[in-house]
C-alpha cells in the first residue's frame, strides 16, 4: 500500500482537474456483457431481433421467433428481454408478448425455461436463452407445465393439442380463452 | 440541565453528554495517540503531528452512502473518530422496523427520509462535525458529485448498488502509458456488508487492489424456483408465497404493478399465499415469512453491522491518514460460530472490465475505426484472439459485427476518425470479438507528435 495523499494538495489538484474533465456517461457492467453476447448473435433464420430504445440501449430488446417445424410452424412470437446492470449474475427477465397456447408459457407471458431461473449460470448468454426458446417450440415439454391445461391435452392427446394450437394460432378459442392471430 | 425525554423514547439518554465533548479534555485521547506518535506499524508516507488531525476534521471529505443499519453505525463512528465533514445518501424513509437497530432514528421520525434526520441526529450529539444529507437516488448525482470526496464508505444491501458505485469510482482511474495507476486518480471505496450474523469489511484502492467487479463472480447465485415446481407442485411455504407473487398477481390484479412496500398489495400476496399453502396441505405461510421471501430479507443483526461498520470506519481512518497499514482486502466475520474474522487478500483481475488499465494502443488521433481495426488485427499481442472485432466506447456501439440491423446502423463510423468518435484525448475502447473469453479493453492513446492544430493545446 502507499500514501494516497496529502489531502491539501490533492483537493487542490482535483480542482484544476475538474475544470478540464469532460463527463462521461458511464456503462455499467452488464451492459458492457451484454454488448459482447448481442456482437455475438448467431440468430437462425427463424430468429430476429429489435432494439426499440436504439443502438445505444442494448438492456431492452426483442426476440422474434416464427418456427418453421413442429406444432408452432408458422406462427410468429414475440420476447422482451429486460436485461440488469449485474448481468449476467442475473438472468435476464424474458416474457412473451405474444399471447401463446403452450405448456411451458402461461398466458400471462411467463416463460418455464429452467435457464431463465433455477439453471441460470453466468456463463450462459443472450444466445443460449434464444435456444431455449425455440427449444420449446419445437419440443414443449408436458411434464413441466405453467399452462396446466395445454399440457394435460399434449400428454392426453397429442392431435387435440395440434389442433388446439392451429386454432389458437389462428385467432380462435381454446378453453374459453381467445389467442389473437399471429400466423 | 433539562432531560430530552419523549414518551416514544423513554429509553433516550441526555443528549447533552456527548454534546459537549468538544470542549472536554481528551476528547482527542485516543485519536492522537494514532496520530502524533510515529511507530513501526505505521503506512507508508504517515506524518505523526496535530495537521493530521486537523487534516481529517476540516479537509478530509467523506461520503457514507447509505443511512439504514450500517449508514447509522458508520455516520456515528466517522463523526466520533473526528472526521469533520461527512455527507449521506440513501433514498428510503424511516420504517417504524428500522427503529430497533438504526439507532439514530426514533418513532417520531417514522416517514421521514434516512439521510436527513441521520445527519442531524449526528450533527446534534457529535460537536463540531458536519453532515450534508442528500435525500435521493446514487444514480440521480452525476460523476461530479462522487469526485468531490476523498473516500466513500459504502454501507449499502445490494450488489447492483455496489457495481453501479463502484463503476462510477473505477471511471475515475487513469492509468499511466506503462500502465501504472495515476495516483491522483484514485478514490478509495470501503465498503461494508452484513447478512444476519455475517458481515465483511473491504477496500477497494482502484488500480491497487481488486475493485468490486473484480471479485463478483464469488457472490453467490440468488436461490430461485422453477415457475412450473411453483405452479404445479409447490412443495414449501416459501414456493407458495412465489407463486402468488410471480404468477398469480398478473393474473389475478392485471395492469397492477407490484409494489412491495405497499401493505396492501403485501397483505394480499400472504393472503392468497395462505390458501394455496392450505389448499396443498403446507403450513408455515406467514406475513413476516411473505415479506421475507418476496423482498429477500434476512433479519438484521445490529452487532453484526456494529462490528463491520467499526473497522470500516477505522479503515477508513487509515485510509486517510496512513497511521496504520490498511487492512489487506476482505476482512469477513460470521457471528454465528463465536467471533471469528478472518482477513484475506484476493487479487485484481488483470482483465477487468471496469478497473484494469487496458492494453495500451498508440495510433494517430485522425486514424478512421477501420483502420485502428486493421491495426489491431495486425497487432502481434491480439494475435489469434480477434478476427472480427466490435468496438464500443463507453455507452456507444461505434462498430457492432451482429446483428446485421447493428451492423448497417454503425457502419458509417468505420470511416470515421477517432477523434471524432471519442474526443481528442483518447481513452478507453472495448473490444468484443468471439474468440475472446472476455472483454479487451484498449487504452488508446494520440499520437502527439502529429497533433493537428485545432486540437493542439487542450491539455
């Protein structure tokens, strides 16, 4: 350790120095992460993203995702991701915008992906959620509901639930609750 | 003379003890035989002599952020150790479950902000000591306002907090061409932090000693649940109080923003958490239980903050004064198996993202974005670590490789200067690039000999 100052001459010097010091806007950790995990994307075909508040804001942004297999081929679903300044020791907060029938997404937006909460380890990045994601278009996961009845009829009766999400995807009822379209 | 004595605080004792002390003789005892005497223990560069003393009560300028447990124990041992001139800053008001522990306040003062009536209670037992409260956010002073003190003494209960303190205080740090710290740029940090019976003590001198971010890795994760365990098969109370909090209020109260210092909606949450905890056959649902697990409280323990706020405040007397060596690093104390403290020395992150000094690149001010990135792709010391680098400069994306809507937005700064895309003195780029574990940061430096005229004589 070493004498840091002689407070007199210090406040002197910081005087000086202040006149000259141009401020400057500060970034806090987690955006400096998340810069490198968005000039990092590897998006699929399927996937594409949007900044609403701009370039310079990288905290808040949207994952558009229209899966070309599986029960969900050609809708399209829409993610906010909420991004916080100790990313990555916290996940970011995903929801879905889009008002889905789907075991694991409850109508609400809430999204069941184990990476998001209880899995989520600082390692992981921006890119390994939106894998998550498309994940469970493709393979929704019955045994892991927080839409309990999509998953009984995907369990039950897997050409139900087919049905049931063309409908949904198509602007109808399912169960009484009403999907807006988005195929 | 007259005794204080409110019916709310029976147990207040005659302010007017200490309220004299000024004048009392060997008030300063205690301190002087720290300050006047030289010894074998001392730091480096201690002057023994009475301008010492009166250095820290008139020059030395100290920041306490936070007035809750540890703010009030801090106030109180800075004031009492002679620092002369402290301000505070917390943004919460007084809750009546503050008053067994934050000892400055009393049931009158219920309501009103932390920092305000801190300092006056201490400026009112503490003669001759001055304390400026500010009553806001960390995030609504500029860097200015932290600049203005020698040291600042965290006594804060999140890590966001912390990071974001300690990335304004890092964003201070200049560093030398040969990468030593400027030491006029430095401003230390001592920051304090206690969790029920356990609490750490650490300072933080940017540049010499690891910085907040340097170490976060070691916090560990927040305990969460999975929302499908918490929705279909909650197995806790604590499961029961987070499913009502994460699930059921969006569905139940839509377009209501949960708030958890509103008793209502916090007696609601326990209230629908009580019938789902009947409903699967759970007991152990309780309001304190709700508050607890939906705002991460632990019970604070008021002599786990007594001890770390002491040897901050004594670090901190250290700090500015060097009658001591500092503490090196982390001092952690766990009340719960006796009184073991135990003091460790972690190391700096030599790559940090807020506190290393880059690595330093020299270039000429009018070189365009494409062209520094052509030199550092050619750089011998980046060689196989970048192939496809993105720069970013403070909050700014000047150059993004993905995604593509990124890309096109910032490739007109590839044929910009750097000078106009950073200012004329330089300074630090991060550079991103897939074969980088981490961030690069670049400390950028002007060329000097071919300064342009116009730019010339900033200094």
């Amino acid at each position: 350790m070493i004498k840091l100052f002689s407070v007199k001459q210090k406040q002197k010097e910081a005087a000086e120095s202040a006149n000259g010091r141009a401020p400057v806007k500060k970034q806090s950790p987690g955006e400096l992460r998340v810069q490198k995990d968005i000039s990092e994307l590897n998006l699929a075909k399927t996937t594409s993203i949007s900044f609403p508040n701009g370039k310079d804001n990288l905290l808040n942004f949207e994952i558009t995702i229209r899966p070309d297999e599986g029960y969900y081929q050609g809708g399209t679903f829409v993610f906010t991701f909420q991004i916080s300044q100790v990313y990555p020791h916290e996940a970011p907060k995903v929801k879905c915008k889009t008002k889905v029938y789907h075991p694991n997404i409850d109508l609400e937006g809430n999204v069941c992906l184990n990476i998001l909460r209880e899995d989520w380890n600082p390692v992981l990045s921006v890119n390994s959620i939106i894998y998550g994601l498309q994940y469970l278009f493709l393979d929704p996961n019955p045994d892991d509901p927080l839409n309990h009845e999509a998953a009984e009829v995907l369990r039950e009766n897997p050409r139900q639930f087919e049905n049931n999400v063309r409908r949904s995807m198509a602007g109808g009822y399912v169960g009484g609750n009403h999907f807006p379209r988005c195929i | 003379m007259k005794k204080r004595k409110g019916e709310d605080e029976p147990w207040a004792p005659e302010p007017e003890v200490m309220a004299e002390t000024t004048d009392i003789e060997g008030r300063w005892r205690d301190l002087d035989r720290l300050l006047l005497r030289p010894g074998i223990l001392v730091g480096p560069g201690f002057e023994p002599g009475i301008d010492t003393r009166d250095m820290i009560r008139n020059d030395c300028r100290v920041l306490v952020i936070g007035a809750g447990g540890l703010g009030c124990e801090l106030l109180k041992d800075l004031a009492l150790t002679g620092f002369g001139n402290l301000e505070v800053i917390d943004m919460d008001t007084i809750d009546v479950s503050n008053l067994n522990r934050q000892f400055l306040f009393r049931m009158r003062d219920v309501g009103q902000p932390k920092a305000k009536i801190a300092a006056e209670r201490v400026m009112e037992r503490v003669k001759g000591v001055n304390v400026v409260p500010h009553y806001c956010r960390i995030e609504d002073k500029d860097s200015s306002f932290f600049d203005q003190f020698q040291i600042i003494v965290l006594g804060l209960d999140s890590l966001e907090a912390r990071s974001y303190i300690n990335a304004v205080v890092c964003g201070f740090l200049e560093y030398e061409p040969d990468g030593s710290p400027i030491l006029t740029t430095i401003k230390p940090m001592v920051d304090g932090g206690t969790e029920g019976f356990k609490g750490h003590a650490r300072v933080i001198i940017p540049g010499m000693t690891p910085c907040f971010q340097c170490s976060m890795w070691l916090f560990p994760p927040q305990v969460t649940f999975p929302l499908c365990t918490l929705a279909e098969t909650p197995r806790s109370p604590a499961h029961c109080i987070e499913f009502v909090h994460l699930i059921q209020w969006g569905q139940d109260r839509t377009g209501e923003t949960f708030d958890p210092d509103n008793p209502e909606h916090m007696k609601w949450i326990y209230e629908q958490a009580a019938k789902r905890a009947e409903q699967y056959s759970i007991s152990g649902v309780t309001y304190s239980l709700t508050q607890g697990v939906v705002k991460n409280i632990i019970p604070a323990i008021a002599s786990t903050n007594a001890i770390v706020a002491a040897t901050c405040a004594l670090e901190t007397l250290k700090i500015a004064t060097m009658c001591s060596k500092g503490m090196e690093v982390f001092m952690q104390y766990t009340g719960t198996d006796g009184v073991y403290m135990r003091t460790f020395q972690n190391e700096k992150d030599p790559n940090c993202i807020v506190c290393s000094a880059g690595v330093p690149v020299e270039v000429e001010a009018t070189t365009t974005l494409q062209k520094f990135i052509d030199v550092l792709l050619k750089d011998s010391r980046f060689k196989n670590k970048i192939s496809k680098p993105s720069v970013s400069l403070q909050g700014e994306n000047l150059y993004m490789q993905a995604p593509p809507i990124l890309e096109e937005e910032t490739r007109p700064n590839l044929l910009r200067p750097l000078r106009t895309l950073m200012g004329g003195e330089g300074g630090i780029l991060n550079i991103n690039d897939k074969r980088l574990k981490g961030i690069l940061r670049v400390q950028v430096i002007f060329k000097t000999t071919d300064v342009d005229m116009d730019t010339a004589g900033g200094g």
